[in-house]
C-alpha cells in the first residue's frame, strides 16, 4: 500500500475515534466540524493517492497543488468512472459545508447536536447519525481507491 493510502488509513482512525468517542462525550459543534475536517482530510490523501498511481501510469504529467484542481483532474483522468464521480461530487459538498463563514448551532450539548449550513436555496443538517454514515461513505472510497490502485478488494 502506498504511503498516501497508509496516512489515509490512519486519518480514518482517527475520524473514528472522533465520531464514537470524542463526539459522545462532548457533543459540540466544534466537533462536528472537527470530524468533517478529517473526512476532508481522509479525502485529500485518497485523492493524492489516485493522482500518484495515475501518474505512475503516466496517464498525468503533473499534480497540481489545490484541492479543487486535484479532485477536477482525478474527473477528468477517470471520466468514465461513474462511482468515482459520486466520491468527489460528496468530497466537494464536504468542502463547500465546512468553508461556509456563518453556521447555525443547534441542540448542542445534547444526543441530537447539530451542525446548520445555510446555502443560497437549501440547507444542510449534520448530526451525530449523519457523521456515521459520512465514515461510511469514506470508508468505502478508501476501499474503492485500494481497488482501483493496487486492482484487487481490500479485506478490513
């Protein structure tokens, strides 16, 4: 396994321990917003993952530096890849909630805490049950991304 896929593996620990440890006991917004900057982060490393097989694929020349131009260039070296997509479209929400200057608290201290992000014509709610199926999400990417790499299942 390559070395961005190890550094996601252990930022995945850690969302972990946010989730069902930390997020138990506290119960504060901050950190809701904590465990979705490590999904972010998780994202990152799995994408600087793909980036680097493709590379070595010599299917890219360069990676660039940002975010966002590497999650558009991972769509564009994968354009087929309709699952792919799916990951990047949930990556570039997560990065979308978390840059959003005024957010809303609510409930906090409580089992029901919740992040609020107001949008020009929705909302978004982030809860204790939603960040569960976040790492859901994130862990099969990780998988998807292990399979895609190194072309076989990965086996938890």
């Amino acid at each position: 396994m390559n070395e961005q896929l190890t550094d996601a593996q252990e930022e995945l620990k850690r969302l972990e321990h946010t989730i069902y440890v930390t997020l138990k006991y506290t119960r504060t917004v901050d950190v809701i917003r904590n465990a979705i900057k490590r999904l972010i982060s998780t994202f990152d490393f799995i994408i600087d993952a793909l980036l680097e097989d493709a590379q070595g694929k010599t299917l890219l020349h360069t990676i660039p530096k940002s975010p966002s131009l590497k999650s558009n260039l991972v769509l564009e070296t994968y354009p087929e890849d309709q699952e792919l997509c799916m990951y990047i479209t949930f990556y570039t929400f997560l990065r979308e909630i978390i840059h959003k200057p005024k957010y809303a608290k609510r409930e906090e201290y409580r089992r029901h805490v919740t992040f609020v992000v107001d949008f020009k014509n929705r909302t978004a709610e982030i809860d204790i049950d939603n960040l569960g199926t976040c790492e859901k999400i994130i862990r099969q990417f990780f998988a998807y991304a292990i399979e895609l790499i190194e072309g076989k299942p990965k086996d938890d």
